[in-house]
C-alpha cells in the first residue's frame, strides 16, 4: 500500500451554525446547531475533509475513531466500520432519547427516524469515510464520483425545500430577509423565491406544523401557482393512518409523493395500502435491519437516502442495488448540512443510475458554510464536480470562527433540540406526541 | 478526467482451456472448454484484463461492447452496464436452450441457473468491469481489492471441489495423472491429495451424477476421512423434493452446507422448509430478480456468488450487501476459469465482511492458464494480492497458444455442452430431465 495514503492525523473540529426559524411538527430549528468537520490527513500530506452531525452523542464516538484511524490507509473503507464498532463504545442515545441499545427507537416524532448505537455509529463513521474518498480521490487525482464507479449523470437535480418559518428567532441567532411564511401565500412567495433565484422545479413542503387542512390548502396553492411541477409534502410522522389518507386522498392529483406522514412501519404499510400516492421515508426505514419488513409490506415506494445515515457513500450505493432489487425508488434526504456534505450527496448521487427524483437539500438555507466556495444552484441543479476528491476547499478563517461559537457556547445550542428552541416562543410547548392530528 | 485512464482500445481473445473429464448431472466437461479473455488498453499504455465465459452467445455481444468503450474512461464503470444494454443488442441464449427472452429460463438442468439476455449481458460486462479495475488499479498503483473499498482479511479461503470423474477422456484430450473417481474411495483419495497438495480443509462434492445413496455413502467417507471438516454437496438440482429431504435427513450431521438439491425456488423453499440442513445456491438465485422471493420464502441460506453472473465486482459487492441486509449468507460459486477469474474473486471476497465460508474454485483442475504466475493455494487459501491491479500479468504466449487451438477447432468445443461431451462416450445419452432422482 502506498505510504502516502496511511493517514497521519484526523482533526476533529464541532461547529455551530447558524440556522434559520424553521418549523416542524417537534418546534424550530435552533438559531445554531451544531455540526462536526472531520479532517483526514495522509503521510503524504494530502487532507480530505467529511462532515457529520454534531450532537455530543455523535462528537463523543468520533473522537475514539479519530484516535484510532492513524496508521490505517485511506483506501480501508471496509474496515473502518468494523473499527468503529470496536473502538466507539458505548454510544449513547442521541436527541435526549432512551437508551442506545442495539433495537431501541426513540421516540415516533423523532426527525431522523430510528436512534440506535449502529446508526450513531454509522452516521459517525460516514464522516469519515468522505474524509477518506476526498482525500484519496486527490492523492490519485480522480473525482469522489470515479471512485465510485464514475458519475452517469453530470448534473444532480434538487428540489426546494419548503418550510413554515418565522421571520426572526425570539432571542439570539442571524437575520434574514426571508420574512415569515405561515399561510399558503407565505408559502408560494418562498417557493417563487426559490424557483426565481435557483431555477428550483419541483418543491418539498415540511409538514406536521399545522392543522391538516392548512397544509393541504399550502400544497393546493403551489399546485395552482406552479401547474406541473412535482409537489411533496412531509410531517414526519406527524398524522394517524385515517389522517394520512385523508391529506392523501385531498392531494392525490397535485403529490409526486407523500413523505413520512405516520409514524412506524405498520402505520405506513397501511396508509401504503389505502393509497395509490407514492409514500416515500427517511423516518420509516434509515437501516438495513428496517428494509426487509418494510419493503414485504409495500410500505415505502420510494427510500430518501441520507449518507450520513447510510455510513457513507459505498454504503448508500449499496442501498441503491437494494431498492433496485426490490423496486423500490430512492431519493435523499437533508437534515440541516453545509457544503462538504452537499457535495458528497452530489457525488454519489451522480452515480445511481436509478435515481428518479430531486434530491432535499436544506443548503439554501443555510448562509454560513466552511468551504471557500459555495455550491450554486443553476436550474434546480448542481454540476458534478471533476476536480479530484470532492472538490471543495476548507475555509480555515469560517471553520475557526464557527468552532469559536460552538467554544462559548454554553450549552444551549450545542445539542440539537427543536422543541427546547420552541419554548424559548412558547415556554409551555412540549414535543407532541404522535399523530398529531 | 485524467486523458491516461480513457480506453484507447479492446482486445479480446476467445480461447480453449483444456478440462478434465469431470462429471456431473448434465454429462461430462469437454476436454476443451471456451473462456473469452478481454484487454482494456487505456490512452496512458496501461492493460487491464478480465476473463469471462466464451461460448458464441458471450463473444459476439462482447465484440459489440469491445468496439463501444475507446473514449470512455476505465473509471466509468457505473456507465459500463447501460452501454452494455445499449449496444450487445439482441443477445441469444447460451448453452443451446431457448430464446434469450427477459425472464426465459433454459432447462431447469442447465448449470448456471436461469439464462437471460440481462444475465448474459452481464456476464460480458463483468470481465470488462474487471478489466477496467485492473487498468485503473495499475495506473493508480492501488491493488484492484483497495479499489473496493480494502480487503479485511489479508488470505482467502477455498475449498477442494470434488467430482467423479473419468481417468481420461474418451477422445481427444489432455491426460493428467488424477485417475478414475468413481466411487466413495475415489473420492476420498481424491479429497486426499487436495488436502495434502494445496491443504484444503472443506470439501464439497459435485453430486448429481449417480444415484442418491451413493453420493450419501460418499459424503459418509468424507466425513470418516476428514472428521469435522466442513463438506458439501451440489447435485445441481438434479433431485426430487422428497429425494433432497431424504438427503438431507441422511448426511444433516455431516453437511456444512447442501446446494441446489432441487431445481427452482418452489422446491427449494419446500426443501429448506423440509430440513434444518442450510441450503446454498447458484442456480435458484443467481440475478437480482430472483433475489425478492427466494429471499421472502427463505428459499435459500447462503448465496454463492458468481462475479460473472452478477456484472463484475462492485456488483458483487451489492449482492453482500443485500444478503447482509436479509440475514442471508455468502460464498461463492466457480465455473471452470482461469487465473485471471480467480485473482478478482480473492480480491472481491478479501473486500467482503460477511464471507463465512470457503470459496469454490475449479482452479486446481485448470492446468492451463493466460498468466505468467499460477495462483498457489497454501493451506487452502490464497493470499490477498496488494501489487497494483489484479496482480496478474497476462502471457502472451500461452494466450496466443490457446487461441490458435479456439482458432483451429472445427466448432466442435467453441459452445460448451456437457451432454455432447457424455455422447462421445455415450451415443444415446440425452440431457437428463430433472428430477431425475
């Protein structure tokens, strides 16, 4: 094995970024939320870089896998699952719940779906394996996507991802001139912002906010103002089975699909069954072990992949030839990232030949980034990026600067809550049980 | 993307190996068999090589998809399969067995399980794909294992595969100084000097060929000879339901693992419903369309692998990924092959967590080959190789050797036929229906 790609060190660097009032059916997104830039660093001086979630639950295992990568090869991507099992530990739960055991879930209104020790695991380890691609992808001179099988695609479609919002956080956080959005007309105008500036064509609605009936009226408004293009919309699991085929049924002619709207597979896979609109998932099956009962109940039609999730970018391909075997679709999912992580979405959703959908991105909302340039949206598109790795640079002067944030903060930010950043609003509010509605 | 890693041009070099008259339910191998031998030369003077089967229905789309590759880059192997599909056009079905048809199926006594254009296809693109890793890994200086993401075992294991077998061909023919195995003490000399010659530890017989209790007696003597060892028995789905329970019942203390006693996933799953004996295969599932209900009717325990069958290695790696998925076990199978084959099967298998049982190979038959170093198998393994590619360097000579024989033959070995074989000793033997026991 070339020397020149074992790796000499592995920076870990958490971050607090700076996001906008979001809402969802758990609160809104906290005015900083916390990520972690992972930096690999070969003997032959050539440094890729990943990103992850940032939560304490997720810093914790990667500073064990940080400390045991040196010496291993960037190339080693098959072990580094094995040694992250072996070194991170007792991972605990993360989002404040239960226990991290092997099968445990937590709580249905979760966001990410099932939180157990292998997905805390998975999503940590991901960071690192993008860390590895980049950086043996520029000691070697070739794109992320060649590494992968080469891209088939030279552009990736995204969709705008729309959001009920406030205009301004209640206490700190960066302002914006987006304005609130909390009616279809609110709505509308975002996504016209949207399409208007990134030529965005097809538009995700964040759901489980509000009444039925008023996202309903939300999607019924950006039908009749956006005639043809594909609507979603998604309330995290946020309605009961007699609710989810209630809105499906209202917006069967205007949905390209209905995201999450009951939580757990029984819920789905029955709402599947009283439906014809195509269900798709990032709550109901984020892991291998929820596959095969989810997809021998039709359950899901279509799987929103998210690498950090996944464990990376061989490992969301490898759920792609999955949902190819099964026909199932796939798509991706967005939690709240920056650019290092868009562009690994890129890359590897350039090489899925069957991917059939735009992908989420919450990227547009997001103002502060760790890279010296940021991605452009053109046409609802970003290019696929020849240059070798991943194709983005750290911006050392922004990383510092988010890294001092996360330094002082004092404990209010830097595990993501969206229901603790609701009752800054509303002191009384508690994360809903679900259905909702 | 680097100009030195685009294809310049294709060389392919249909051959006949010599093959040794081993038998199983079909008749027996040809003294010469067809294998089709592919050089990817990129821009950059760079030659990678794969090896795939030769029969007519592989070599003439395998023409069609040598002419389409110059220009595009040995990376861009997620592209391979959709030119593939593009340009190999209107593929026949090998192995004289019907209309090539989407879902057609050869008799259900054909080796290689069902027979399709897409199953074709990518057996053609597989020796491509290999190809392709080969020249990348070479011109990357990367061995083709850390291409897939790094071995994680440094040796892989194999197991003697038995057979009954003639001392000689009754025609033309290589002689070789194994003699006659005809019966349960044939067997376990020949079991012998596998063990003591290459120090294989597992067995697995090829079966099929005569009555069933006399396979079980030889399986017994197995078992007596080499107590504890893992052994197996392939009759290549030769028997009855009642017939593969019945075996089963008999040898479920001795058998590590029974493959494909019975033809088709009705009777396997009723066989695996039947037995607590494992059932392994590479014929019930053998494409990706197979894999939903043989898996949902756990027709089968663990699925031998054929990088051939499947499109090459990544895909491969897919196929581990879905048994992980499903709780179903992986190994691999072997057709008759060369050097090449069996390099990119130890780096593939190196590559994969989950592999837990020993790699089929027909490699000690082989006493030709197209590479300068004969792959040695010590202790029955083989070690992973870390120089750059496959490890494998073709010679010329030999290649040149046995393509003049492919070349001067009158058609009568050019399309392997285990029936026709048996009918030179044979005059009335027909292909057997199956179940023939």
């Amino acid at each position: 094995m070339h020397t020149a790609l074992v790796i000499e060190d592995v920076r870990l660097t958490p971050i607090l970024v700076s996001d906008p009032p979001l809402l969802n059916t758990q609160g809104v997104h906290q005015p900083y939320t916390p990520r972690l830039i992972v930096e690999v660093v070969t003997r032959g001086g050539t440094t890729g870089v990943g990103e992850t979630y940032g939560d304490g639950a997720y810093v914790e295992p990667a500073r064990s896998l940080a400390e045991a990568l040196p010496g291993r090869a960037v190339t080693d991507l098959n072990g580094l699952f094995a040694l992250a099992e072996g070194v991170c530990g007792d991972v605990r739960a993360a989002d404040g719940g239960g226990d991290a055991g092997a099968d445990d879930r937590v709580d249905a209104g979760g966001l990410r779906g099932v939180r157990n020790a292998e997905k805390i695991r998975l999503s940590v380890a991901s960071a690192f394996e993008v860390a590895c691609l980049d950086a043996l992808g520029k000691a070697v001179g070739l794109p992320v996507h060649a590494l992968l099988g080469g891209k088939v695609r030279d552009s990736v479609e995204y969709s705008a991802y729309l959001f009920h919002r406030w205009a301004a956080h209640p206490g700190p956080g960066e302002a914006d001139d987006w304005g609130q959005a909390l009616d279809p007309a609110g709505v509308v105008a975002q996504a016209r912002r949207f399409a208007d500036t990134y030529g965005f064509g097809s538009f995700k609605l964040k759901g489980g906010v509000f009444e039925p009936d008023r996202e309903i009226a939300a999607i019924r408004a950006l039908a009749e103002a956006f005639p043809g293009r594909p609507l979603r919309l998604d309330p995290n699991g946020a309605w009961s089975v007699p609710t989810s085929l209630y809105v499906a049924d209202q917006l069967k002619d205007a949905l390209e699909y209905l995201e999450d709207p009951t939580s757990g597979t029984d819920g789905m896979a029955a709402v599947s069954a009283g439906t014809d609109v195509p269900l798709a998932t990032n709550m109901c099956v984020t892991t291998l072990a929820e596959v095969p009962e989810a997809f021998a109940r039709d359950a899901v039609q279509i799987v929103l992949s998210d690498h950090h999730y996944w464990g990376g970018l061989t490992r969301t391909r490898e759920l792609a030839g999955i949902c190819r075997t099964f026909g199932v679709g796939l798509s991706m999912h967005s939690n709240t990232h920056l650019g290092i992580s868009l562009a690994a979405m890129t890359h590897v959703a350039a090489t899925v030949p069957e991917l059939a959908y735009a992908c989420d991105s919450h990227y547009p909302w997001q103002t502060e980034d760790v890279i010296t340039e940021r991605h452009t949206f053109t046409g609802g598109r970003l290019t696929v990026s020849d240059a070798p790795g991943l194709g983005v640079a750290l911006d050392r002067d922004r990383l510092a600067a988010l890294h001092r944030r996360w330094l002082e903060d004092d404990g209010t930010y830097r595990e993501r809550d969206d229901a603790a950043a609701m009752r800054a609003a509303d002191p009384g509010w508690a994360t809903p049980a679900v259905p909702r509605w």
